[in-house]
C-alpha cells in the first residue's frame, strides 16, 4: 500500500468535509460513518492496485529470461501488464 492508514483516514475526512460543503450534497448518513465508509473505498483500491503490482511482479518473474534475451524495457512491459490486468479485473487506474 502506497498510502498510510493515517493519510487514508486524513483523506477520507477531507472528501467528507467538501461533500458536505457542496450546496448539491446532502448526507442522509452521519458524516462519521460516511468518512468510514469513504476510506473503506479507498483501502479497498489500494489493495487492488497492490494485489495487480503483485500479479505484475509475477509475471516479470515468470518471464525474465526472455524479457533479459530480447532485451525488452521492463518499464514498458510493466505498462502493458498494468493495463492488460486491470482491464482483465475491470478496474479503472
């Protein structure tokens, strides 16, 4: 996870805070539960974003030699695996 539980809590309030700032935004939760709710989501993607990095990770593993023989930029690869999976899983990066 590239974000600490504290900057996802500090993060979740901030939205809460302009939601219910937005003259269009009415909360029919307690904003404490809809902060929780928000960083719930929050974790919850990052965890997905962790879970393909590791998939990714796998896969380069998987296939170093022959990335090392044809001489292929990782970074590249690493592009094109990120997308393959994520689209694969349907989640939007």
């Amino acid at each position: 996870m590239r974000m600490s539980p504290e900057k996802v809590k500090h993060l979740a309030a901030r939205i809460v805070e302009m939601m219910a700032a937005h003259e269009k935004v009415h909360l029919n939760e307690d904003p404490l539960a809809v902060q929780v709710a928000v960083g719930s989501v929050i974790l919850d993607d990052l965890e997905e974003e962790d879970d393909i990095e590791r998939e990714i990770d796998e896969l380069l593993s998987k296939h170093a030699r022959d990335i090392d023989q044809d001489d292929i930029d990782v970074e590249v690869l690493r592009k094109k695996f990120r997308s393959e999976i994520a689209r694969r899983r349907g989640v939007v990066l």
